[in-house]
C-alpha cells in the first residue's frame, strides 16, 4: 500500500460516500444515520486537514472504500455516481478559485457550529442551516451539480436540506482530496496504486 496514496484514497471515500448518501435522500427521503453523521460531522472539521481528524475514524469511510472498490471493479451499480462525483470535483475547483464565497461558507459553518455542538450535527435545525448556506452559496457556482430522484421527495423542503448539506459534506471531501495532492491524473495514471491502497484499507 502507498503511505502517498492513503491520504487521497480516503479522501475520495469519503466524496463518494457523501454522494451515495445524497441519491439514497433523493430516491427513498431516507438517510443512514451513521453515513450522514460521518458526511456533516465533515462538515464542521473545517480547520483538519488530514483524513483521520475530518472522518474521526477510518472504518466509518467503509461505505466509501467498497464504493470505490465496486468501481475499479467495475461492478458499480449505480451509473450516476460516477457522474456526480465528477461534477462535485469540478464544482470544488471553481469554488476554492472564489475567495469571497470560500471565506463565507467558512464563517457561517462557524457561526453553524454551537448549535451542531448543542444539537447533534444531524438536527433537522443543523441541516436546515447548512442546506440554507449552500443554497445561497455553493448553488450559484456553474455548472450546478444536478440530482435527480423521486420528484415526491424532491419537493420536501426538509429532504431537500438534507441533500445540500450532504453535497456540502461532498466538497469538503473533494477539497480534501485536492489538498493530498489528488487530481484526476490518478485515475489514469496511478489506478494500479489506487486500487491497491483501496484494497489495503478494506483488509
């Protein structure tokens, strides 16, 4: 396994897992608990840079790593995914490039965190909160990252919350993975080595 490559691997679970959690809201109005917990606790882990401190536990990321085993399989079974992970990476370039929207997003999860604290990051309160700050910020960014699901659901204002904190969970993810110095190159160049970390991690 790469030491090198550990940090980019989790890092992409955790985009994955994220994005798997948004088409399950959007197909049933359902969430794992345990999955969206680990997506906003994310969320709030705004000055953690390495995977360990943002996720709190590796073996909370296994959703993602058989997500992404699946893939390089090619046993996936879910054709969308792959489509909105790639949407959500190039969402993440245009967002760290707007130093105005990066520096709000930031003081309003801040501003978000005593009653995450108080609460419990998946307070409807708390979803409402960072579903409300992407909506009036990341949402803005083209292309937008469309999803599609039940149009029932779909039309939830609470169920539609909850996916835009998730989504926002996502680009802490693909932040993350840009800051392990991971690009798209990997997938080209490095699938071998990724797939070998993946594995490792799963063993």
């Amino acid at each position: 396994m790469s030491a090198r490559m550990e940090p980019r691997v989790l890092a992409l679970a955790g985009l994955v897992q994220a994005l798997k959690q948004v088409r399950r809201v959007a197909e049933t109005g359902q969430a794992d608990a345990a999955v969206l917990s680990t997506a906003v606790d994310s969320v709030f882990r705004i000055d953690a840079e390495s995977p360990d401190e943002i996720y709190g536990d590796v073996r909370a990321l296994r959703p993602g790593l058989l997500l992404l085993r699946d893939y390089f399989r090619s046993q996936s079974d879910d054709e969308f995914l792959p489509k909105l992970a790639l949407a959500v990476t190039q969402l993440e370039r245009r967002f760290v490039r707007d130093d105005a929207m990066a520096q709000e997003v930031h003081e309003r999860i801040v501003a978000l965190a005593p009653a995450a604290a108080r609460l419990g990051s998946t307070h409807p309160e708390v979803l409402a909160g960072l579903g409300k700050l992407y909506a009036e910020t990341v949402s803005h960014l083209r292309p937008r990252v469309m999803v599609q699901g039940n149009p029932h659901y779909l039309g939830q204002a609470d169920v539609v919350a909850e996916i835009r904190a998730v989504l926002l969970a996502a680009l802490r993810s693909a932040v993350l993975w840009r800051q392990m110095d991971g690009s798209l190159w990997d997938f080209l160049l490095r699938k071998r080595e990724l797939v070998e970390t993946v594995e490792a991690q799963l063993d």
